[in-house]
C-alpha cells in the first residue's frame, strides 16, 4: 500500500473515533432523540439545545460535525435524521442496534489510560465505576433485541413453552433488562434473577419495580455457584453475554445445567471470539478484536467457539446445538433429557 493510502486509511480510523464520540453525546444529551421527533420539518440547532438544556456553541459545533460524519443531514439552517440512521442508532428493540455499543465504546475506553501498564504488568483492573455497568446494561440492549428477533425465531417449541408458562433463571442477570422484557412478552412467565454485584442487583431491583413486576421477577444477590434454590425446577436457564465474564466459567455453568428441570433448556447467547485469522479481518472480526481489549482490560476474555464446547464437556453438560445467528452471535441450545437431574 503506497503511503498515501496509508495515511488515508489512518486517517479515516482516527475520524471514526471522533464519529463515535459524536453518537455518544447526541445520545447522551438526546440530541438525535430530539432530532427524529423533528420529523422531516426538522429542527434548528439553536432550538436543539434549548430542548436539550444544553449550551448552543457546543449544539452548534455537535451540529457541523455530525453533519459532516453523515450521522445528521445539516442544510445551514435546520437539523433532520435518516430513519435508517434513527433505526441503529436509537431504535432499542432491534438485532441492528449499535446505540449502545458506541455509546459503552466511548465510556469504556474513559477508564484506558491504565491500558499500558495491564500490558506491561499483566495484571488487570477488577474494578469498574458504575458509569461502566449503565453502559453494559445499554449495551445488551441489543442482545435482548437479538434474543427475541432472532433467537426465538429458532426456537420455536421454546417460545410454545413460555407462552403457556414457565419459571425461567437469568444467571448473571445485571441490570434485569432481559428479565423486564421476557415478563412483559409473556405475561404467564415466573422468573428469577442471579447477579453477584451489588450495584447491579440494586439497578434490577429498582427497574423491576418501575416495570410493575416484582410480583413476577425476584432478584437475588449471590454467585452463581451458590444457588440453592429452583435447582433442578427451571423451565429455562440462560447466559445472556456472561460466562466468558466469569473468572472461571465452567463451575457457573454446571450450576446453570443443575438448575433446569427434566425436559428445560438451558439457553447460552454470547458473541463469539473469531477461531482464525482471516475471520478477524471482517467487520464483525475488527469489531470483536477492539472489544477484546477491553474485556483484558478488566481480566475477562470473549471466547472462540471450541473454548465454549470445551466448557460445556468440563462442566458435564452435554454438548449444545450451535445456531449461528443473522446479527454474528451465538447461541448454544442444550434441552434435558427427561430423567432425573
């Protein structure tokens, strides 16, 4: 490549960091909410920040540089939004959903400054402000959006099951985002969440009550190891984005197993770690490389396809059903036999 191009190509990597601030501060502030209710009359940048309570120079600048990053069209006088850019970046019960991902990119990388010295020394940094934990709970928002449009679309004796009922245990629950919209997609659900930090368990709790649904949703503070309840009485076990969270998976996953009833699933949705080189150098592979680090960061790691089969031998499960589904992750689909746990 002639260095020109080079630098074109750097270049144009260092524009999408600015690109990606760009969506977290219109997201943030609600600018691009405020935009999209515009509609096609659209909205001048002064208005926007008055809407905003935001200062107008900043609005301003936001507006040209958005503009120029085509995350916004700009005529000189007022603001308007693309449906299809409305779509990914605003519209939470989509598997296309990148709002929360851009936005967790930027709130993630606020902590990197100790990257250097985790490589230098190897050891990680365990401990996250909360700042980071509200990101992960905007970032699932799209594996829930997944789940329901993709991962049920597979499974439909499962989506039978909860429709007529079913007690269901999300382990490693965080937020209880997962919890909220499975309870409110099928009303004739009981549902248990398992989550080992307390700030999270905290979050859940309060959104579970501003939902309406602590009548059908528990939330309890444990590992996941210790559960004691349920075990071997559960309809549905699920790992939404969580095991290769886990300092050591393969006992969490045992216990997950453990606490599916004859004839239940045990559920594991997770985006995989590319298993070779040349898959890496794909979009979603570039996308996942980049979140890698972040996950060393903290002393956590995504996982190749065959390191998941490995944990399910390890913990005794049998082997799962692997589904490849359209977005780029990936479910893993284990149904107990009928004898007993």
């Amino acid at each position: 490549m002639a260095i020109e191009d080079r630098f074109e190509d750097l270049a144009e990597s260092l524009a999408g960091f600015h690109r990606t601030w760009l969506v977290h501060l219109g997201l943030e502030l609600g600018l691009l909410e405020r935009i999209r209710s515009a509609g096609s009359a659209g909205i001048d940048p002064d208005d926007l920040a008055e809407a905003c309570g935001c200062a107008a120079d900043p609005v301003r600048a936001w507006t040209i540089a958005a503009d120029a990053h085509e995350l916004v069209s700009f005529d000189g006088e007022r603001l308007r939004l693309a449906d299809d850019m409305a779509a990914v970046l605003l519209d939470e019960d989509r598997p296309e959903y990148l709002g929360g991902q851009l936005s967790h990119a930027v709130v993630a990388s606020l902590d990197h400054w100790a990257m250097p010295e985790v490589f230098r020394s190897g050891d990680a940094v365990v401990s996250r402000p909360d700042r980071y934990r509200v990101s992960i709970d905007r970032l699932t928002r799209q594996d829930i959006a997944v789940f329901f449009q993709e991962a049920l679309a597979a499974l439909p004796e499962v989506v039978a099951e909860l429709t007529a009922g079913a007690r269901v245990v999300d382990l490693h629950c965080g937020g209880g985002r997962w919890l909220i919209a499975m309870a409110q997609r099928f009303p004739a659900l009981r549902l248990l969440g398992v989550e080992f930090e307390r700030d999270s368990v905290e979050r859940a709790r309060r959104a579970v009550a501003a939902a309406g649904l602590v009548d059908r949703i528990e939330i309890v503070l444990a590992e996941i190891t210790d559960i004691d309840r349920g075990v071997g009485a559960h309809d549905l076990a699920y790992f939404q984005y969580a095991l290769h969270d886990l300092a050591d998976p393969v006992p969490a996953l045992a216990a997950g197993w453990r606490a599916v009833r004859p004839g239940g699933y045990l559920l594991v949705l997770d985006w995989c770690a590319p298993s070779d080189l040349e898959d890496y150098r794909t979009a979603n592979g570039r996308l996942i490389s980049g979140v890698q680090l972040d996950e060393l960061f903290q002393g956590t790691r995504l996982r190749t396809l065959e390191e998941f089969l490995a944990m399910y031998e390890a913990a005794g499960v049998p082997a799962p059903e692997v589904v490849d589904l359209p977005s780029g992750a990936t479910l893993l689909v284990v149904r107990r036999g009928r004898e007993a746990p």
